[in-house]
C-alpha cells in the first residue's frame, strides 16, 4: 500500500501527474514492491477527495508505463520496482568549471546505485518554482544550492516545498533549515581566516584592491570578508567593480585580489606590460583554483570542490545529519 501519497492542491502539478509521481517514488524507496497491491480507484478517490477521472487518468499513466497491471476481478498490483535505484536531483546556481568538479565528484562517490540528474537555476527562484514543479516526487533526494538574486521572503517559502528528509544544501547554509544537512562555504569567515594565516605574506603591500564585478552574482560576504581583514589589520584598501578601474589607479606596492578569470588575465598583462614581477611591486590572488592557475603560477584562495561533491554524495549515502563547513586555503604559488 501507499506509504505516502503527495496531492498538494496549490502544487502547479495536475493531480493526476502527483499520483504518478508519488506512487513511482514509493516503488524507488522499497515502500512498494512487485506484487503489491494498490488502492482501488474508488478508494483513492475517498481517501484523498479525487476525482475517479483523476485516478483513472494516474492508473492509465502507470499502466502505460509499466509500473503497475490491472488484474481483473482483483484491482491494480505493483508490476515493477526497476527504479529501485536511488534517484537524485541536483540543482545548481550555474554552472562552471568548478561546479563541473563538484557535478563530477558526486557521480563518482554515489556509484551505480544511484541516478543523478542535473538541473540549473540561474540564480532565479522562479526557475527553481518550475523545476520543483516537474520533478518532486520523482526523486528520493534533492540537492541544492541556494543561491539566488531574489530576497529569502521570496525563495525560503520555494525550498519548503521540499520534504525535509529529501532537502541537502550544498554551498551555502541556511539557519531556516535545520533538519536539513548542508556542506557549504563561509565566505566571509573563510577570506578573513585565511587572510590572517597569512598575515605577513600580505603585509609587505601597502593596499590591497578587490576586484568585485557587480554584475557576477557574486556573494556579498566575500566584500564583507575582505574589507573586515583589511580594517582588523589596519590597511589600506579599495573595492573596484572592473580590472580596468583598478589598474588606473595602480600604485606601487599594491596587491590586487580577483574573482573572475578575465580580471586576473588583466592584472597579469598589465604586470608584463610595465614589467612588473608579480609577486613583488605587484601582487595578485585569485579565487578558486585551476590547472591553469596552476601552470601559470599564479597563488590562490580556494575553497576544495572535489571534496565538497565527495561529502555531499557521503552525507546522502550514510543519512547523515551534519552541517558541515568545506575545506577552504590558500595556495601560495609566489604571485603575492
């Protein structure tokens, strides 16, 4: 029988569809296996104030599809369990190279037993409201990163849509969501942390400059982070929206903090262009780090993607209740 049947009147989903979708996520739990018996349209019908058109539509659905056989003069029986694997949405903000690795991480630690569907958001909630629409109930697990243009007012009642027990954060943390386990990055805290490791490194420059494109979706806590080590430390700082801005107001001895890939390959020209050595007269760090980064030497501030898909696929295997910050360091490769 049903364990749970999800008809949510306000759910975007025609009824109908809800049914189909509950009835395969019983099947893909264990809750119901080939042989057992479903209710009877008249049943269900009194049971969840449907319509017998609304269940006869689901059944015929079902039917089609090879989950359920009618057996006459007996009723409706689980025909198979072949989505017995775990099925898992994950939803993410962009994607990236660094979302690739943590995409790609998840895969590998989840294995066979496990299909993994990706979708993304874009930062809007109202892509979020029409994923969730086609697809809850047919995934045991939602991952997600929470990460959006629009106020908490507006995407916490979204996320809520989601059982607790099938919501895991990844990226960021919400205090709205305790029941639910979360492997996420404290920006704020982590530039300010590992700035401080490194206190001397980064003292021998008389400013520091962070280069915080406004239109890059970019958290505001990195600024926050920045700025609050800067004014601990007692020196010299400026925010800039553009490379172009901070480099004409380049000065000796300055140190330029970048995010995005563009801006670092425009400090790193306007360092051979003036023949400046980086890591002396100029500094440059960037965030996240590449083979590429890598390869040109260039130090950085990351935060360990592989081993935030790896925790991830972990926390959702074990049914483990954590809230768990990722691994975030620098790697000083003698640019700053």
């Amino acid at each position: 029988m049903l364990k749970v049947l999800r008809v949510n009147e306000k759910d975007k989903v025609p009824k109908y569809r809800q049914i189909v979708n509950s009835v395969i996520d019983n099947i893909a739990r264990g809750y119901m296996k080939t042989g057992d018996q479903l209710m009877s349209i008249t049943e269900m019908s009194i049971e969840y104030l449907l319509s017998r058109d609304t269940v006869e539509k689901a059944y015929r659905e079902l039917k089609k599809r090879g989950y359920i056989e009618a057996v006459h003069g007996k009723g409706f029986f689980v025909k198979s369990n072949r989505d017995s694997k775990n099925r898992v949405l994950l939803i993410m903000n962009k994607m990236s190279s660094y979302k690739k690795i943590i995409y790609e991480a998840i895969i590998k630690e989840l294995g066979d037993d496990f299909v993994v569907d990706l979708q993304i958001h874009n930062y809007s909630v109202e892509a979020l409201d029409d994923i969730l629409s086609r697809n809850l109930g047919k995934y045991n697990h939602y991952l997600i990163m929470p990460h959006f243009l629009e106020t908490k007012e507006e995407y916490l009642p979204v996320l809520h849509r989601i059982p607790k027990y099938e919501l895991i954060f990844l990226d960021k943390y919400l205090p709205e969501f305790p029941e639910s386990p979360v492997i996420y990055q404290d920006f704020e805290k982590d530039i300010f942390e590992v700035f401080e490791e490194n206190l001397e490194k980064i003292k021998k420059y008389e400013k520091l400059c962070l280069i915080f494109p406004q239109d890059g979706n970019y958290p505001e806590e990195i600024r926050n982070g920045f700025s609050a080590f800067c004014a601990y430390n007692s020196i010299k700082q400026q925010t800039f929206s553009s490379s172009l801005e901070a480099l004409e107001s380049y000065t000796d001895n300055s140190m330029f903090v970048v995010i995005e890939e563009a801006d670092l390959a425009d400090v790193i020209k306007f360092a051979r262009n003036n023949h400046l050595s980086l890591g002396k007269k100029i500094g440059v760090i960037s965030f996240n780090d590449t083979k590429l980064k890598e390869v040109l030497e260039i130090t950085v501030i990351t935060t360990d993607f592989n081993a935030m898909g790896t925790r991830a696929a972990q926390i959702l295997k074990n049914k483990e209740q954590v809230i768990e910050k990722n691994p975030f360091y620098l790697i000083d490769r003698g640019s700053a």
